[in-house]
C-alpha cells in the first residue's frame, strides 16, 4: 500500500514502509461507529481516506462535536489511551465512506523508539487538537448557537466539497448538543435571512 501522499515522512519514508507491513485496512460506511466510549483502545487509526467525527457524550446521552479526522490524520485521544491502557474518553464515527489505516498498540511503542519523527507526528497531532478543542471551548461559551449551527454546516461542506449538505436537522442537533426543534427553527430562519436553502435532509449553502 502506497501511504506517501498520505503521511509524509519526507526524511524517513521508511516509516512508511512499516505502517503498510503492519497495519490493517478496514473500510466504513457513514455514519458506522468506528469505536465507542469506554472500549479499550487496541489500535491507533489512521484515516487514509474519508473523515471521522469525534463526538463526545454526557450521561443523558447528549453529543457534541469535538473535532473531525482527515486523511493523513490520527486521534490523539486514541494515541493516549492505548498508550496508557486505558478506554476511551470519545465516539468515533464516519462522517462519510471512510478507509481506516489500525496500527497495533505495540508497534506505537516501537515506532516511538525507533523513528524521531513519528513522535514528532504524535506532538503535531496533539497539538492540532489542542487547538481545535479551545475554539470548541471558545464556541460553546461564547458564540450564539446559530453562528455555531452555521459554521457547523460550512465544514462539512468543505469536507463533503459540496456546497448541498444531506444531513438531517436531528444529526446537527445531536453534535451540537442541542435539541432538532431549536435547530429546524434557526434554519428556517437562516432560510428566510438568504443563508441556506432547504430540502428534505438536504441544506444547500447559497
């Protein structure tokens, strides 16, 4: 398998070579569970084609959106807690078709030892996240739910390359930590303001 224009380990395309020998490939369908919360972690993904979603839940069973996995990418929650031995703290899902590199827990450690540069892919990923954890922190506190509900919708255009959206309103409630009525009657305004257009299941972006 030809991981180069996935990973790009320009120095040291051995690692590569290495993640192809020893990982397995799993295909998903949207949205199919790629792990659930408190599953012991016995394998680091890396997604090589497609996205994921990671969500996280309350004990009401509310969800909301963390951050997404592109190719190329890994979760370092996933990385944490298969170092640690611990279970997961999050939901994976697949945002759309989405092929799945699994690395096995113990060639992690190896890799950690053997390749600077996958540790420094570890401290890129971590960091990426970090940030992309604070602008949740920052929306959730301080950005009203229909500018939040929008830039939800526009990135997943972006990941979709598609300016037509086939989700329902119970999926965009669901990651937003809100309930469907609140989300249907903020797109219907967005609707009547020029921002979208519906359909059923389907928002268009004008």
């Amino acid at each position: 398998m030809e991981l180069k224009e996935i990973i790009e380990f320009k120095s040291s395309p051995e690692i590569r070579e290495r993640l192809a020998e020893v990982g397995i490939i799993k295909t998903y369908a949207e949205g199919e569970v790629i792990l659930n919360e408190n599953a012991y972690i016995k394998a680091i993904p890396i997604v090589t084609k497609g996205a994921i979603k990671v969500l996280r839940t309350d004990e009401e069973c509310r969800e909301i959106l963390l951050y997404y996995i592109n190719p190329g990418e890994s979760c370092i929650m996933s990385f944490l807690g298969g170092l640690h031995h611990d279970t997961s703290k999050v939901k994976a899902i697949a945002e759309e078709e989405t092929e799945v590199l699994f690395i096995p827990i113990d060639k992690v450690h190896v890799f950690i030892k053997e390749f600077p540069q996958w540790l420094d892919y570890i401290f890129r990923l971590y960091h990426k996240r970090f940030e992309e954890l604070l602008e949740v922190v920052n929306a959730v506190a301080f950005k009203k739910l229909d500018a939040r509900l929008f830039d939800s919708i526009k990135r997943k255009c972006e990941l979709a390359k598609s300016n037509t959206l086939h989700v329902t309103h119970e999926q965009l409630a669901n990651e937003l930590g809100t309930a469907r009525v609140v989300v249907s009657r903020l797109l219907k305004q967005m609707e009547d303001d020029g921002w979208v257009k519906l359909g059923r299941n389907k928002i268009q972006l004008v």
